[in-house]
C-alpha cells in the first residue's frame, strides 16, 4: 500500500485492506486464492466437492471450497442449526472486464511481436490503450507425469497497447474508434530483440517464446513443462486513495472485487471476530463468489450452474447435529427460509452526465449501499426483500440508496435474477456506487468500503430475527 499518503477517512483500516486485496487480485484465479488465505487465517477449513461431508462438518464449523480455482464458497453452521432451517446468503462475483491471451496468441507485424487477445466482457476498451499491462492467471504443467494448477502473475509491465498519434488520424479527436480485432492488439517485443535459437517448447507454434520463457521463469519451471494457461490482461498501475480529502478509491476491478472483499470480510468478522454471534444463530451464513458473471454466467464455475442449489442440498442433507428425522422436503424448506443478497456494484451519479440518471435516482459515494430495482426483472429486488434489508440496515446505521435505469436506458443485469428464479430464492440486488464502471480504472468513494461490510455484518447477525418477524408467503 505505498501508493496510500496520510489517508484519513473513518474506515482507512477497512479500506487499506481492502486495497491489499485487489492487489492480490489481477485475475479470478488470484482473488480466489487470496479469499482461501484469508479464511484458512481465519479458522476456515477447506472441503473438497469430491469428498462426503459426513462427519466432516459440525455447529459452530467454518468451511470453504472451490471450484475450478476461480469460485469459492464459504459457510459457517450456526450454533443454533437444525436441518430445515434457512441459509442467510451473500452472492458476489470474482471476474471483471478484461483482455484474455488467445489460445494461438502468436501475432507479428511491422517489426513488433504481438500477442493476440479476446475481449471478455463488456469493458470500456478504450481505457486500456497506453496502459502498462501485464498478465495474470493460471498454467497447467506437466510435473513429473502429472498435471497441476500454478497461479502465475507477472508484475512487470510487458505488454502494451499503444494509440495512433494525433498526427496520423486528426480525425481522432473527433471520436477515438478502433477495431478490436486489429487495433486492440499489445506489442510484446521488437523483432530485432527477440529471444535467438530454436524453438523447442511444447507451445511455442502456438505462443511468441518469449511470453512462454517469462511465464516459465516466473514458475521456475522448463518452458517445455507449459502445457496450457488461462491469462488475462491488467494494469500493473496499483489502486491508490485519491482525492483531496481522500474520499476516492482509484482502481482496476473494483467492479465486483469491492463487493466480494465486503461480503468475505463480513462472513469473517462475525464467525472469527465475533463468534458468539455463529453460537446463537440458527442458520447457515454462507458466501459465494462466481466466476463468469461478466458474460452471462452460463458456466461450470457461474451462478447460472448447478453449483449453488446442490451446495445448499448438500449441507441440509449432510444431518449436522445428528437428527434422524430429516423431512424428505428439507431441501425445499430450507430454500424458503433462506435469503440472499446479490452484491455487485452500482453507479453513482456522474457529475457530467448527471442527466444520464433517472432524476429521482441518482446514488452518490458515500451516500450507503445502492438497491437496485427493475420492473422487468433485470434485477431480483422486490418490495417484501427490501423491506428485510431495511431492517438490517436500520440495526446497523448503515444508509441505503435506490436505482432505477431511466426509461429510455439500458439497465444491466447480474447474478441476483439467475439465482432467484432457479431456486425460487428470496433476493435483493444491492451494490456501492462508482463511476466508470468496466473502465481499466474506476472511481469509487471510500466510506463505502465500511458501509457495505456493516450492511452484511448486520444481516448475518439479525437475518433469522428479521424473517420470524416478516409474514409474506
């Protein structure tokens, strides 16, 4: 955290932190890494899905696993748990916007080497021309017969996506277009300083040696022993606290890794900080954070998957405490007295384009967490959902904030409505607001690092409470 100078904000610890964590974070793989450390510190226990979690979990048990190293789920068993009763659920998402290594990434023209790239998502592609951009993700190698995950982050600017200069487009100022496919192309190198000798590497047809020798020493492995990778691209430019009363967060990611930081922080503050809040409760906490949600989380590894629904039939059906009497509906008892939130960050109000919000419903930084509502269902929120949040918001001081897209405006989507209707979940979308979302560097206000982790705390805490007071069937 060099780049932090004298900050001053209330919540500076939380969001120094929070800064550490997207630091450890340039892709899906890395932030869920860095999510195991974090829970392992914390007391959690890693499970594997391929394992029976018979006599594996317990009351009062921390746990976590993931799933193709890109999505983690943690929980906790409230002291208080039976068989039946609900999952109070935190949902968020690891990935963002990004430029990914192709698998033929091999590229050259003009003297310069070039590594080919796929746009994944919806970014702002302009915003990554004229970056120091690096490479970030995991490498399949071939150790000894055998076939492992590394995690690999190169932390030098290697690649470079350079514009035109004025001089040669004067049009340019009128309007900077390009062509993904061909402009949106990094350099790697110059032809005259490329590596010399032969090809021996068993990727190298398909990938520039020298981005396979920097990923191998990187590894400290023979580049021979590469058998594949899943890279994406980013900004080795640090996140930094800006602004002249240090009220801004300047940073790559912070669509969704703010939220997922929030959601993962506050699962651990009130079972390892504060356990005897997990001894009361009669419910199940559990976090989750996808992969995929950047491009319609159709996957495996997304929300859209099987992945969440069999979790929760799992831990229902594993009889923690014993019971022999489990009803044969447990499942579907569960899911009803269960709740989620769907986290994912929002945008505030752009002081330049204010007009661009609807004018009853403009969030500001600072202002408290963003519920987001939509008549045709892009997002889950409903009006008895709602109600629920205020109540955990109220218990814990924290603001709330409503959007709605214009009428005329389009209105994205996330995890929330995926979840909901295929599992007939209870669901509210909530995310802290921020300026240029899917930019390579967003804006987002500092205060509201705090805020979203005292939202959560509180509904952790206080949801089972909330939903014995709350009648809609």
């Amino acid at each position: 955290s060099e780049s932090v100078s004298n900050p001053t904000t209330p919540s500076v610890k939380e969001v120094i932190d929070f800064i550490d964590f997207v630091n450890a974070s340039p892709s899906p793989f890395h932030a869920v890494d860095e999510s195991r450390k974090r829970l392992t510190a914390a007391g959690f226990k890693e499970l594997k899905e391929r394992d029976n979690w018979s006599g594996q979990i317990e009351r009062n048990g921390k746990y976590f696993f993931t799933r193709n190293t890109s999505t983690i789920v943690a929980f906790a068993i409230g002291g208080k748990y039976e068989p039946g009763n609900g999952v109070s659920i935190i949902g968020a998402h690891t990935d963002s916007p990004c430029l990914k290594v192709k698998p033929i990434s091999k590229k050259g023209r003009a003297g310069y080497l070039q590594v080919g790239v796929e746009t994944y998502g919806g970014g702002l592609w302009h915003t990554w021309f004229d970056r120091d951009l690096s490479i970030a993700g995991r490498v399949m190698l071939d150790i000894d017969g055998t076939y492992q995950n590394k995690l690999v982050r190169i932390s030098r600017p290697i690649l470079r996506v350079p514009t035109l200069a004025i001089h040669l487009d004067p049009e340019v100022s009128n309007g900077f277009s390009f062509n993904k496919e061909t402009h949106l192309t990094p350099l790697i190198a110059t032809a005259k300083k490329r590596l010399g000798g032969e090809d021996t590497d068993t990727q190298s047809g398909k990938h520039h040696p020298e981005l396979l020798h920097t990923i191998a020493q990187e590894l400290n492995v023979d580049a021979s022993k590469i058998m594949d990778f899943e890279l994406c691209l980013y900004d080795t430019q640090p996140p930094t606290i800006g602004g002249v009363n240090n009220e801004f967060i300047f940073s790559a990611r912070l669509d969704n890794l703010m939220m997922s930081y929030t959601a993962l922080t506050a699962l651990i503050n009130t079972t390892h900080c504060s356990p005897t809040s997990l001894e009361k409760d009669p419910n199940i906490r559990l976090v989750v954070l996808f992969d995929n949600e950047e491009v319609g989380s159709v996957s495996a590894h997304g929300a859209a998957s099987s992945l969440l629904e069999y979790t929760i039939r799992r831990l229902v059906l594993t009889n923690v405490g014993g019971r022999k009497d489990v009803s044969k509906t447990v499942f579907e008892e569960t899911i009803h007295k269960s709740f989620l939130i769907s986290a994912d960050m929002s945008h505030a109000v752009h002081p330049n384009y204010s007009e661009k919000h609807e004018e009853n419903h403009k969030p500001h930084m600072h202002g408290g967490v963003v519920v987001k509502i939509n008549a045709n269902q892009r997002y889950a929120t409903t009006a008895a959902t709602i109600v629920i949040l205020r109540q955990a918001a109220k218990k814990s001081n924290v603001p709330l904030q409503e959007y709605v897209v214009r009428a005329d405006g389009r209105c994205g989507s996330t995890i929330g409505p995926v979840l909901s209707s295929n599992l007939g979940l209870r669901t509210i979308d909530v995310g802290n607001p921020q300026l240029s979302m899917h930019s390579i560097r967003e804006t987002a206000g500092t205060d509201d690092v705090a805020h979203a982790i005292r939202l959560f705390e509180s509904f952790f805490e206080h949801y089972p409470e909330i939903d014995a007071n709350t009648i809609i069937d």
